[in-house]
C-alpha cells in the first residue's frame, strides 16, 4: 500500500516470513516483525524479486 499523502513510505506485509517492510523513496528500508536475522534477509530479498518482477 503505497499513499503518499498519509505516510511517505511503502508499506509491504508479508505472510511468510511474517513481516512488514517499509520502503522509503530514499531506498532506505525497515524491517519489522522478525523472529530470526534470516527471516530479515529472506524478507528482503523476496520484496526484491517482486519489484523486479514489476519493473
């Protein structure tokens, strides 16, 4: 969900790993909602693959 309007970042929730990121213009990100350092990883590198799948 992405409204710029209410608040300046994407907001990405994942159901597994479940986590949510938030993704800032600036390419800086947040990670939350993780168990485990690799659920981090696994987390962005899926949100990765899906925006370059869309691009």
């Amino acid at each position: 969900m992405y409204e710029p309007e209410q608040f300046p970042g994407l907001i990405h929730r994942m159901v597994e790993p479940k986590t949510v990121i938030l993704l800032f213009s600036s390419g800086k990100l947040v990670c939350t909602g993780a168990k485990k350092e690799p659920d981090v990883y696994r987390s962005v590198n899926n949100l990765h693959a899906l925006l370059e799948e869309k691009n």
